[in-house]
C-alpha cells in the first residue's frame, strides 16, 4: 500500500506493516487450494487457518484500537478462558469458510486496517503508545511468527 500525505511516524508505522505484510503474504504465494487446506500444515492448522487466524487478529485491532484511542480498554481474553481459548474458538469458527472467503475476508479486513492507521492521530503512532503497542501485536509484530511457520513448512515439504 503506497504511503501518501501522512506524517513521519505514521510512515513508519505503515511501513513498517506494509514489509511484514509483503511477506506475511509471499509466505504462502502460490500454493494450491489444496496446499492451502492441507490439514495440520503447521501444528494442527492449515495455512488457510493461519490466514483467517491472522484476518481474525486484524478485526480485533479493528475493533479496539477505536476504543484504545479514546482512552478505553478493550475487555481482556480471560472471557474466552484465555487467547489460546479465543484462538481455537475463532479457528473452528472459520474452518468452514472457503478458501476464496478466507482470502476476500484477509484483503478486506487488511485495507480497513491500513485506512484507519492512516487516519489515525500522529500522536496515537509516536513512541510506545497503548495504540501502537496494540496495533503491532495484532500486526506487524504478529505477521512474521505466522510467516515463518509457513515458510518452514513449504521447506519440509520440497523433495
């Protein structure tokens, strides 16, 4: 996503996201539908269940870093029985989906994400704001453990 008329802490932030999305996505460039929905490609998840995993880590930072900017707190993860509890609950939620939803749903949940970090006050971005902590763990700071995995898997599976 080209960066436009945004301040210079912004860039960074969006620059920032822009690489580890880049290669979030080339992680799994090219695979298959079969490929994709291989069972326990990576622990018990399939890369599309990394991908909805990664688009249902990207909705909460939708959600809730409206409310971190007005000075709220997002409600904490223990309601799930942890984040571990939420993941697994968000994952077989969305197994169902199709592949060709997974993806639709990534790219437009991503743009949403990227549009709202644009928007957002330069003051939210600079320093080691609750904003910005939120966004990189739901983000950029997320992408790269997901993106790794998936790489490492695809070497396993070269003959």
């Amino acid at each position: 996503m080209p960066v436009r008329n945004v301040p210079s802490s912004a860039q960074r932030v969006l620059r920032r996201l822009d690489q580890a999305w880049a290669a979030f996505r080339q992680s799994y460039a090219g695979l298959s539908d079969a490929e994709l929905s291989e069972p326990r490609a990576v622990g018990e998840w399939s890369v599309k269940d990394i991908v909805a995993h990664v688009t249902t880590w990207e909705a909460e930072a939708l959600q809730y870093l409206p409310l971190i900017a007005e000075g709220g707190r997002p409600p904490r993860y223990s309601r799930y029985g942890g984040i571990d509890a939420f993941n697994a609950q968000t994952t077989e939620r969305k197994r169902g989906l199709s592949i060709q939803d997974v993806l639709r749903d990534l790219d437009d949940t991503h743009r949403r994400l990227v549009d709202l970090v644009q928007r957002a006050p330069t003051a939210l971005l600079e320093g080691s704001t609750r904003f910005r902590r939120r966004l990189r763990l739901d983000t950029y700071g997320h992408y790269p453990q997901h993106a790794q995995a998936i790489r490492r898997w695809r070497e396993q599976r070269r003959p």
